[in-house]
C-alpha cells in the first residue's frame, strides 16, 4: 500500500489512456476509454480526473506526480494544450493546472511523441542506450529524440519536427510549407492519395478491395493489396520504403544514434517495407557507419505514451527537487 | 608568468595553426605556418611541437593541456589521425600520444568542424547560447552542433556528417553514396560544376573572366561574374541559395538551435546569397519559429578552430578531473 507511484496519461484525439506506473516501470494498473473531445476540455478533464482517481485505488499506491502525454501543440510553460484540430474545443486548456489542483500533487505536460519516445527509451526498444530517435509514420510524420534518458527539446523548448524535413523537392505541397517533406512522401495519408492516383489511372486490386469506390482506398488497403501481389499497390509500398529510408538516412547523418524505433500506423506494414528500407541505408554507409544503427520497432505497443508520460512525471519532480 | 595555458592546435591540409589561449579564451599568442604533410607526420608533429614551445614561451605561462582539431576523420579513442586524403602519408598517426609524451600534459583531438565550432560557441558568434549549429560551406559542407557548451557526438563518439543529407534525389552523385546530398548541391564545388557547366551551354562573363579557360571556372569566379551582374552566374547563386535554404531548414526542422554560424570559402559570397536563404526558411516557418533562429557568420575568423581546439584541451581536462 505504500508503493509509490506515477500517473501516466496518454491524451489523443479519441481516446485517453491513463496508468499507474512505478518508479521501476511496473504498470500497475491502467484504463483506456474514449474521450469524446467535443464536449468540451471541463468535462474531459473530469473524466481524466475520475480514471486518475480510479487507477490510483487500484494500484494501491501513493500518487507522487502527473505526467501527460498530448496529441499536437502543447506549451510545457503554461502546462496548457492549444490544440483546437484533434481535440476540438480544446484551446489554451489549462490541464496542468487543473490536475494539480485536484491532486495536490505535480504535473507536467509533454508532446504525445516525445512522451511515447520517452517510454521506448525507459521500457522498450530503445532500453539503457544513450542516443534514441523514435519515428512516427502514420496519419502524418513525427520524430522525437531522447538523450542520456531525456527528452531533447529546440531553443524555448519547443518539439522539434523532423516529420517535415525536405526529401524532395519535386514533390507534393504540403500545409507545413515545403514541397516534399517527408510526411508529405511516405505518410499513411501519402501512401493513400498516391494509391489512390494509381487507381484512377490503371486496373489494380486495390479498387476491387474498395468496392469500386475509389475514394476508399487508403494507406490499409494498398498495404492489403501489396501482400496479395498486386504490383502497382507493391510499388507504392516500394516508393513509401524508399523515402522512409532517405528520412532515416538523414537522421543517421544529423544524430548516428544507436537505435531508430519505428511506430505508426503505416508500421503494421513494416514487413512490406523492410528489405528496402535496409537497402537504402546500406547505400549510405560510406560517412558513418549507418548500419550499426539498430532499426526496431516500437516495443511499447500502445503503452508507450502512457508509460513515458508516467516517466516524464519522475523526472519532472527530480528537476523541481 | 604564472597564467595558465592551453594550446589548441588546427591543423589542415596545407597549413597549421597554433595558439596559447587563456581559461578566459585571450589568445596570448600564435602562429601559422605551412604544414608540408607530404614530408611525413614525424616532420609535422617535429613542426608542430617547435610552434608550441614558441607560442607557450611567447605567451609567458604554464602549458595546461593540448587540443587538436584535425581535418578529415580523427579516431578520438586512439587519439590518431586517420587521414591520408588531405593530408597525404598521415594514417594512423597517434599525433595525441606524442605531444602527451612530449609535452607531458593531457591531449585531446577533435574533428576540425567541431573544433571551430566548439570555438564559436566558446567566444565566437554562438556566445552562451544553449543550442549552435555551424555549417561550414566550402569544398565541401560540413555542420557540427554544439549543445551546452559541448560538443554533440553520434553513437561510439563519432562525428555527424549533416553536410551529406539528402535534399534533392535527382540531384548529382557524391562520394557518399548519396544522389543530391547538400554537398552535392551547395558546396564551393558543386558550385564551381554547376558554373562550367553552364558556361559550355551559354556565353557568360565567367567565360571571360577565366581568360576562355572554361576549366578555370570555379565558385570565386562565378561569385566575381555574379556581382557584376552576369544572369547566368547570378542563376547559380540563387540555385546554391535555395538548397543552402533547404539544407538549413530540415536542421532548425530537427534541432530548432538559437544560432546558426555559417562559414567557409562560399560564405565570403554571403551577400549573394543571404536574402534568398532567408525567403527560403521565412516560408518554412509554419512547425517551428523557423525565423527566430539567429543567422550568423563566423565571428572568429580563421582563429575559430585553433581557439576551439583549445577549448576542447579544457574540457578534456574538465572530463578527467
């Protein structure tokens, strides 16, 4: 009953999960539920307040701290979320303040990726080594890069985004600006409008799987198409892993960190893309030795926010002591 | 008579530098000389070690610590110059050991990039701030990030080639294995390619100005064509602007640093590039404040790797104690 421990929140669009982590990483207890965003930051705040509440009697512990993991722009100064695109209604939502409050205890607020990679490097697939990169490839691109245990963060603290880095200028246009960024090239929303422009020009198996209607083929139907031999949705997947391995390519360059941990959606394909994504680092290998790099997928599965926000509570409380 | 010294030592290809520098960062005194690296490494560190007594003597205090920063790749374990491109019959030169021995203080050697960088930071352009970048454009392009005061290293404390990301896949081949790497692109002597290679399609000033010699076209000749007006010259400084632009980009994408500090040969055309580079990350400024990244040339000049090197002779002393 004495046991300390740490809640972990992962906050996303549609769900949150809250945990009760130990010092040592244990999950002693955990709760995934939807968050239904649109009604509004007070009464989401209640039901993140009751899972807290809820997880802590479970565990059986005593609350130390409060970390969470948000999906999109979070200003760490505040503790506040400024995220009205995926969780709407929620802007300049205090969160931070509101769970300390309640709790009496600290809490603190991270970017949902750094949180996941804080988790892999503490738990996962990037355990005990100094220099991790974790990769997103799914709806968009995001990247986060944990140092020595610690999140890096740029000038102000502010996540860095080496999701819109540019690979290739000859290709799509894409909100952050640029032309060829890499989520604009080898994200799941990628991967679909080329399939989906592949579709309307030549017959592929893809527009079967979707029925005949074009607008449905997406990132999950050309990897489906691609594993029963459809060529065109193979190419796809061919041109996905090529860009995906420039990406990483110039994050060997930048960083040379001893592991790349690989999640997202588009990642339950890594089997499609594998052999060519080793291949184009393996080009790469004259100026640094690319291919000590460790790729790995994410170990974490779906706990990895959780877990690493749960993380970011401990060390949020050994900076303040 | 009783300061305490450090000598930092930059060593190139052609010449070497040495300096007696102060904790504070005072260069007491230093020289330059040619290095002759084809007459063998046990003449040049002959030559290296009469250059340290002379500035330690000029300098009038007690020698510290000794700090290397070597062109080309360095094996900071072994303490050795591996690097018989640019300076010919130097391979596996343990160039630490024997100023150890001879000198009987601590040793320590660097890659040349990260040394002058280390500079910057220390004294130089990049002063206190937390997060530096220097990006040196010349025959090649080479970027160094200093973090803290410290130099950023890659996994088994090897050096980062950011100068070799890739930017543009249908650009020309590299050494590196990469197709439209930076130095590819952007470099003095991608440049200078670019520059004859328009040269044998159109009439330009470069023609004249290399005495009808197409072969003598190089950057500094496109650079003095350029601003004198010529378009065909003016063109491919816009072109190595843009993908300078790009290059600088993706690094505040993946490290958003408070400064950047540009150097090297193709930055003395700085005025021909500058307002374009800053259009370019001016439109990438949606992720990240791209625009508040502070854009510096070198404030040390040519003392910014001898100073840097010097630099590292302190921390390494730092490291050991």
């Amino acid at each position: 009953m004495n046991k300390e421990i740490f809640i972990g929140i992962d906050l996303g669009g549609t769900n949150v999960r809250v945990g009760a982590v130990t010092p040592e990483g244990e999950v002693l207890a955990s709760q995934d539920n939807p968050l239904e965003a649109r009604l509004g930051p007070q009464a989401g705040v209640e039901k993140i307040s009751s899972l807290i509440t809820r997880v802590t009697q479970q565990a059986g512990g005593r609350l130390q701290a409060i970390g969470i993991g948000s999906s999109g722009p979070v200003d760490r100064d505040l503790g506040a979320i400024q995220n009205p695109y995926t969780l709407p209604t929620w802007e300049n939502v205090d969160i931070v303040g509101m769970l300390r409050d309640k709790f009496h205890v600290p809490a603190t607020i991270e970017n949902d990726a750094d949180a996941a990679a804080l988790g892999e490097s503490w738990m996962g697939a990037g355990r005990g080594l100094p220099r991790l990169i974790m990769v997103t490839v799914g709806t968009g691109v995001g990247t986060a890069f944990i140092q020595n245990g610690l999140i890096y963060r740029g000038a102000g603290g502010v996540h860095c985004e080496g999701g819109h880095m540019i690979l290739d200028p000859s290709g799509p246009e894409c909100y952050c600006g640029a032309k060829g960024c890499w989520e604009s090239l080898a994200s799941g929303t990628a991967v679909g409008a080329f399939a989906r422009e592949q579709a309307t020009l030549h017959p592929t198996l893809m527009t079967e799987l979707a029925e005949g209607d074009l607008q449905r083929i997406d990132a999950a139907i050309a990897a489906e198409a691609a594993r029963r031999g459809d060529p065109l949705a193979r190419g796809i997947f061919d041109q996905a892993a090529d860009y995906i391995g420039l990406g990483l390519v110039n994050l060997i360059l930048l960083f040379l960190p001893e592991c790349i941990v690989l999640t997202g959606g588009v990642m339950r394909s890594f089997d499609l893309l594998e052999a060519r994504i080793r291949a184009v680092i393996g080009r790469h290998n004259i100026m640094v030795p690319a291919d000590r790099v460790a790729l790995r997928l994410a170990g974490l599965g779906q706990q990895a926010g959780m877990i690493g926000a749960a993380r970011a509570a401990m060390l949020h409380v050994d900076e303040k002591s």
